[in-house]
C-alpha cells in the first residue's frame, strides 16, 4: 500500500478518475477529513433522534422494498447486520481489486458530505479496511442500476467478517483478514446497514475505470489513424481547416492531426477529395473524444453526490429518489455511438490501406511480384471487430422491470452499459492494433522513414513484428501489437505528444 505521505483527503468534493485510479491500485492512502466527520455524526444523530421519537424511517424501522410497511421494533443500539446479509446476492467473476478499492473510496466520499445519516464508524470501517488493504471480493451481477445493492452488501458483509476478502493480494476469509489487521467485525445499526448497500458507488468506479480505458484507447487511435493517413499519402489540408472553422473538438483534434503531419510530412497523393475516412478524421475523432470527455465529467460529479434514501437535509430524515442517477446512465451511454463512429473510422482506412487504394500501395499491401495473399484476408477480423463495437449500440437504460412488489419500478441498468462500453473498448484497441500493422507495412513499401507520433506507433510494431515478405499466421502478431501499443511507455508518449499541442480535454489525463 501507500506511503503515510501518497495522501488524499476525502472531504465529500468532486474526485478525478486520476484520483479514484491511484486509490484503486493502492498508491494513495485515503483520510477520511475531520471536519466532515462531525457533519456525518450530526446527520447520524438526526437519524436517531427520529428513531428515538417514534418515526417511521425507511429500511431503518421498516422493512425495505415488498415489506416497507412492515415495522421493525428497534433500539438505537440494535444490529440490523441481517438487512446486509439479506442483499448479499452477487454473483458471477469477481471485480476487480481496483474497481472495489474506488468504490470504497467513493462510498467514503458521498458519506461525507453529511447527508447520508450513516455513523462515523461506518465510514472509518471503510476507511481501514483500505489502509489494511483488505478487498472483498465482489461478484459482479446483481445490481439494475438503481444502488448497487447486490454488489454493495458483499463489500458490507465482509466488515462484518463474512465472506472472502482479497488480503494483501491473497484470498482468505474475511474474519481471517480482519484478525490479521487488528480490527474488530462491524456490527450495523440504525441506517448503517442500509447505506452500506443502497449506493451506486460500485458503478461509479467501473463507469471511471472505463472511461480512462476508453480517453487511452482514443488517444492511440489517433496515432494508428495517423500513421495510416500517412502510409495513404492523405492531404492534411483539411484537418487544417478543422482548426479554423471546426468545433472546439474538432479544432483540437485538428491541431493534432496537423502537428503529426509537421513532425513527420508527406508528399500527399492528392489535395482534392481525400475519402471522408481521411479527410474527416478530425471531425470523428473530436466527437468520440468529446463524449468521452463529457461522460468522464459526469462521473466525476457522481463521486460526490449522496444517492441514498433516506437522506438527511437540514437535520431531517428524508425520503428521496437519489439512488436513480437517471441522466448519469445516458450520458454513459452515450458514448457508446461516438466509440462506435470511431471503429468504422477506423475500419474505412483498413479497409483502404489493405486495398491497396489511391494507387500508392499494391492490393493486400504485397509486391506484385511474389505469389503472397498478403494482408486482404485481415479485412475479415477487422469488419468482425468493427460489428461488435456497433452491435452494442442497442439501449438498455429503459428496459422495463417491476420488482419488490411494484415498489421498484424503475432502474438504469448502468452496470449493463459500462459493461457494453468495456467490450467496445477491448474491440477498438484489437482495431488499432489492425490499422497500426498495415500502416507500417505502406511505410515501409514506399521506404518512408517516419518521424514523431508516427515514428512511435511503428517502432512499436516493429519492435516485434517483422515485414511481411511472405505469407505467415497473423494472429499472435496482432495480439503482440495491441499489447505493445497500450504498455505505459507508449500512452505517455502519445499523452506528451498530444499535451505538448493542446490542452483541450480531447486528451484528458483524468
């Protein structure tokens, strides 16, 4: 884990999902601020002051949805531990350790804006299982998108040492993990047991991690994309343009553009009517940023946004709708249309590239003179690529669900969309792999010798994968590319590249 000085204070503010990254993978310690402490123990004692006179608080003195009018005879000091028993039905692969740290961190941070009602201890529970580096290992189905309840109690039950935790990179038995750290098993009490369960924070951090996947995989499809512009000889006049008379998008995915063409120029094969994969590749790719962009700021606000119910406002307990993050679910999914304009950006130019188009490059992107199929066959994986990424078009955040008698009648299913987006990020990133193989095979038939963001994206390829002379399987060298091409080394020089150009978040470093 973090140093004592690889800090961060929680107060209840907005997080960055650079933040919620370093927290996820255990480098920054995570402090709980004082200040809103007190706020939190002041709405847990508004809480109990309602319990203590006599008034019904949802799944606090009743039962939750079906049975919310049924009363539970409850003192201040009872253990509702089984209402967090009761939602523990997650089930399917884990999460990841880091999605479940972020979620953590996030379930922390809504706590303390002082709205939530749950006690100090709940969120200094949380707080120490991170220090201790304890993650419970949450099933990932099981949650509409209205709270993440099924997943949420697995995180619950194991600070009450219940179930299997992740203990400094070993499974073991929750009791086991918290014996080895010195703390005590949780008992919930009051609403402790239902603000355990009854967030979307889990959601939360996927949505985040997603995002960051996704701004990286745009950021290098940028580069692939402009490393085959540069094999097909594009003219970069109208990405020029973009940046006079484009959007502020498309002006800054222009200027990129631009700059790559003035690090590493080409003779351009034509300056009138390029194909619109070309010539509009600022325009497609400012949009699929933006969108990016947009949901990521979305998420960020979500981080400090209590979406419980009951709530406390102004020392009173009150009902609300918060756990439906309605327009947070949209805007998610609206990214997966701009992801999905990207992959048949990107699938044009193979398409083009691999054609042997423009009269640069030869058909399947091999001589003439040997009796090699050469790279035309490769067109099939990258249109089943491209079909996957679209064929996760279809909405899902209105799917109609009734459950817990009617009581539950609505959901976003925002768990669905993050993960559709998840399997439209890993197809891109096979594309750009695709497109950053062809685009060094036309360098290197036309003896180009690529310079800057280009020269970056084919040293990647060749670090490992040869000219293509002779016919060979292409699988592994594919996989071996799309490896190369997301290592750290490369997104920082891709990241640098861009930021040393333009501070627009078309590359945001959230």
């Amino acid at each position: 884990m973090a140093s004592p000085r690889d800090t961060v204070t929680l107060d209840g503010s907005a997080l960055r999902l650079s933040t919620l990254s370093l927290i996820g993978r255990g480098l920054l310690h995570v402090v709980p601020c004082e200040t809103r402490l007190v706020e939190v123990a002041t709405a847990y004692e508004a809480v109990r002051g309602a319990v203590e006179g006599g008034r019904p608080l949802y799944g606090v003195t009743t039962g939750v949805g079906a049975i919310k009018d049924r009363a539970v005879a409850l003192a201040a000091s009872a253990d509702r531990t089984d209402l967090v028993r009761a939602h523990h039905f997650g089930v399917g692969e884990p999460l990841a350790p880091e999605i479940v740290r972020a979620g953590i961190a996030i379930r922390v941070n809504t706590a303390l804006s002082g709205m939530v009602g749950c006690s100090p201890e709940l969120v200094r529970a949380y707080v120490a299982a991170l220090d201790a580096d304890i993650v419970p290992v949450v099933r990932r189905l099981g949650s509409i998108g209205a709270a993440d309840i099924g997943l949420m109690s697995q995180v619950a039950t194991a600070l009450a040492g219940e179930g299997q935790v992740f203990h400094r990179g070993v499974l073991r038995s929750a009791a086991d993990a918290l014996r080895a750290a010195g703390l005590t098993p949780l008992v919930f009490r009051l609403k402790d047991a239902l603000s355990a369960v009854s967030t979307n924070a889990l959601t939360i951090a996927s949505a985040g991690a997603t995002l960051i996947d996704a701004a990286q995989t745009v950021r290098v499809a940028m580069a692939t994309g402009s490393s085959a512009a540069a094999a097909l000889r594009a003219s970069p006049e109208p990405w020029r343009v973009a940046v006079r008379i484009g959007s502020p998008r498309e002006a800054a995915a222009g200027t990129v553009l631009t700059a790559v063409a003035e690090a590493f120029p080409w003779a351009p094969a034509t300056h009138l009517h390029d194909p619109l994969s070309l010539r509009m590749i600022a325009q497609i790719f400012g949009a699929s940023a933006g969108v990016v962009a947009f949901a990521a700021a979305a998420v960020e606000a979500a981080t400090a946004r209590p979406d419980d119910n009951p709530v406390v406002i102004d020392g009173i307990p009150m009902a609300s709708g918060g756990s439906l993050p309605l327009e947070l679910a949209l805007t998610l999914q609206s990214v997966g249309p701009g992801l999905a304009h990207l992959a048949r950006n990107i699938l044009n130019r193979i398409v083009l590239i691999a054609n042997g188009g423009r009269g640069v490059l030869p058909a399947n992107l091999v001589s003439e003179t040997t009796d090699a199929t050469g790279f035309g066959p490769l067109v099939k994986l990258a249109g089943d690529l491209a079909s996957r990424v679209m064929g996760e078009l279809a909405p899902v955040s209105a799917m109609p669900l009734l459950i817990a008698g009617g009581m539950e009648d609505e959901a976003m299913f925002a768990p669905l969309i993050v993960e559709r987006l998840n399997r439209q990020v890993a197809a891109l990133k096979m594309m750009t792999a695709i497109e950053a193989l062809l685009a060094a095979q036309g360098l290197d038939m036309q003896g180009m010798k690529p310079a800057g963001l280009v020269a970056a994206v084919y040293d990647s390829v060749r670090s490992e994968v040869a000219f293509l002379h002779k016919d060979r399987a292409l699988s592994l060298d594919i996989e071996t590319i799309e490896r190369n091409l997301f290592q750290p080394a490369l997104l920082e020089t891709v990241r640098n590249f861009y930021e040393s150009i333009t501070t627009d978040e078309l590359i945001f470093s959230r």
